[in-house]
C-alpha cells in the first residue's frame, strides 16, 4: 500500500477523506504509545516501543558490587590477551622458527602495545566516579 498522509490508499479513511470529510481522532488525557496517529508520532513501531517498558525494582547492585564485577572482568581480559599472544609466540617460536622475520616480532610488539592501551583504557572506566 501507498501512504499518502496518514492513510492508505484503498482504505475506507481515504475514501472518507475523498468524500469531502475530516478524520479528527481526539487526543485522550494520558494517552498511551502507539494510540496516537502515524502523523503525531504513534503507528505500530510505537506501540511495540511502548510494550518493552522495564517494570520492577531498578538498580538494585551497589557501587562495591559493581566495582567487584570489573575488576574480575578485567582479570579475565588480561588472561585472554596474555594467553594469546604467548600462544602466537610459541607457535612461532617452536614451529614456525625458521621462516619467522623480523616483522613477525614486530607486528607482536605492536599488537602488545594496541592490547596495553586497550587494557589500560578500559581500566579507567572500570573506576567507581
């Protein structure tokens, strides 16, 4: 369907349009998402928008809690990025000794450097404010 305005072409509110009449939908007091018109804002993706509302308690865990999630977090992510660089270095080391240049060794030293800053950067964000 085409839309021309707030109504579909073929529709019975576009044949009462073309008669010559005005579709006013009165705006409710306390009127929910997705009951206003398409023109206003509403239409279906408001309604579904409307329906996700969150209801219950609100934030329930603590600033020691969360600090305390972080900080494992963290851990979690220098294991990962320590683990995987000595991984590529022995495998490079052991198994790929003879065709390994030096910009095998550099592109890891670069990486290493990106992984600290990366590291480092979300340390900061990882503090209490």
């Amino acid at each position: 369907r085409k839309w021309r305005g707030a109504a579909a072409v073929g529709s019975a509110e576009s044949a009462h349009r073309a008669a010559g009449a005005m579709a006013v939908r009165p705006r409710a007091e306390g009127c929910v998402w997705g009951s206003r018109p398409r023109a206003e804002g509403g239409g279906p993706r408001a309604r579904v928008q409307g329906s996700m509302l969150k209801t219950g308690k609100v934030g329930t865990k603590g600033k020691k809690q969360i600090f305390e999630e972080n900080k494992e977090t963290l851990k979690f992510y220098l294991r990962i990025i320590l683990g995987a660089n000595a991984i590529y270095g022995a495998v490079n080391l052991f198994l790929f000794y003879s065709s390994v240049t030096f910009w095998t060794w550099g592109l890891l030293a670069f990486a290493l450097v990106v992984y600290s800053f990366s590291y480092r950067w979300m340390q900061g964000m990882a503090h209490p404010v």
